[in-house]
C-alpha cells in the first residue's frame, strides 16, 4: 500500500499534542475520510477509541506511543514515518458484541476490541451464572466479576486477573474470572470465537453489578450476551518486528 495522505489523531495529554503539532508541520493533515492512513498518537487508550472510530471503514490505522504502556503502539519517532507505513505489516483485529440487560429490562449494545467485564459495584462480591451457547456451564460463580477477553485484549486487564494470553491469530477468547471465591479452584476457560456467552446476575438486586465493553460501562445488569461480530473489524500497522503477534508472544515470556 501507498501511503500519500495522513489524518492525525491525538490524546489529549502534552507530549501527544506536541507531537501531533510536529507531525502535521512536516507531513500535512488530510480529513480523515480522505486519508489512506489514520496515525494515532497517544497511548492505548486513545488507540482504543481510534478502533472504535474508525471500525468497519476501511481506513487502516499506524499508532505511535506518546503514552504509557502502548501495547498497541508503535515506538515514536518523526523519521521515515512515510517509509514506516510502507514497510509496516497489517494486523486484523474483530470486536466483541455485547449486548446487556439492565434491572429495568433495558437493552444497551456496546463493541470491544479488548475485552467485556462484569464487575461487582459494592462491597458484596457478585453471583453469577455461565453459559456457552445456551447450556449453562457454571451454575454459580461468586467473584469480584469476570472478563471475556479477544486475543488482542489477552494482555491487558485478563492478564493482571491471572488469565491466558492469547496469539493474536487464534480463533479463541478467554474467559477469566476475577478473584473467584466459589468455586475456589475454577481458573477460567478458553473458548472458540464462534462461542455465544450468556452471563447471568443472581441476587442482582442485592448484588448489583457492572458491565464494560472497552470504554463503555453499564450499570445495574440483570444479564448480558457476548459473541464476537463477524461483520466489523479494524486495521492495524506494525513495524516489521515488532508486530502485535510478536509483541503477544514476547509477553509469555516477560516476568
């Protein structure tokens, strides 16, 4: 691919808003429906919200960490960025549905690149039910809550919860629980792509709990479905070596 005209796009912190200021001064700044490529600057917050922006559009997107972690970015540099874009390789990611009921019979949909949470909101720990494909599978959790991750989110939030990292080219999502009380000794379970997850809040009015798709959180949650949506993605660039499946496999390996 042929990269002539850039979009820029940054966080709102200092060093992101410098940059972006830089950037534009050496290479211009096209409108994002014009542009062959979105260039994301800031961390992987904003790489999140660049995703969701542009899902489904066919604008691929170069992230350059201005950050902290930027475990979906690029390292920063203002050399050769034109000649980066064109050595960099593609990376396909696909988000995650989630659909969620509230204590009102309210229905809210949300997408997530990295992950959808389910999150007790009070001291007392949440009850919930499993199922995969409609057959109930645990019919009790009690826990802090728990994550159903894709693999690009596999290091993220279900990492520090103690879950699996996932290669990003696998056709799985991880579902992790976060500090499971009862039963005690259950570490969570790796499930197809094609797996259609009901979570269920017992005792919801006692035990409210919280349901976040990425960056989106809904309150109060009687039950929410989860599948994968096999009609949206997103485009990512990588520099060679430095890949999203190369920076997943190194993480096994960082203690």
């Amino acid at each position: 691919m042929e990269f002539r005209r850039l979009a820029f796009v940054a966080a709102e912190v200092p060093q992101a808003r410098r940059a972006l200021s830089r950037l534009v001064k050496l290479h211009g700044q096209s409108a994002a429906e014009d542009a062959d490529v979105i260039v994301a600057l800031g961390g992987d917050g904003l790489m999140l919200q660049t995703l969701h922006r542009f899902m489904s559009s066919g604008k691929v997107i170069y992230g350059m960490n201005r950050g902290s972690v930027g475990f979906l970015m690029n390292d920063y540099s203002e050399k050769r960025l034109r000649e980066r874009l064109n050595e960099a390789e593609l990376t396909t990611v696909r988000p995650l549905r989630m659909t969620a009921i509230d204590q009102a019979g309210r229905s809210h949909k949300a997408m997530a690149f990295n992950e959808v949470s389910f999150l007790r909101q009070t001291h007392q720990t949440a009850k919930l039910r499993i199922s995969i494909d409609n057959h109930v599978r645990l019919e009790e959790l009690t826990c802090d809550g728990i994550i159903l991750a894709t693999p690009a989110g596999s290091t993220a939030y279900n990492l520090s919860a103690y879950g699996p990292i996932l290669p990003i080219d696998s056709p799985l999502l991880a579902l992790t629980p976060i500090s499971p009380f009862r039963p005690r000794r259950w570490r969570g379970a790796i499930l197809p792509r094609e797996a259609r997850v009901t979570i269920e809040c017992l005792e919801f009015e006692k035990r409210p709990v919280a349901a976040v798709a990425d960056h989106v959180e809904v309150r109060n949650i009687r039950k929410v479905e989860i599948a994968e949506d096999r009609k949206r993605s997103a485009r990512l660039l990588f520099d060679p070596g430095h890949s999203l499946a190369e920076r997943v496999l190194a993480e096994q390996f960082r203690f």
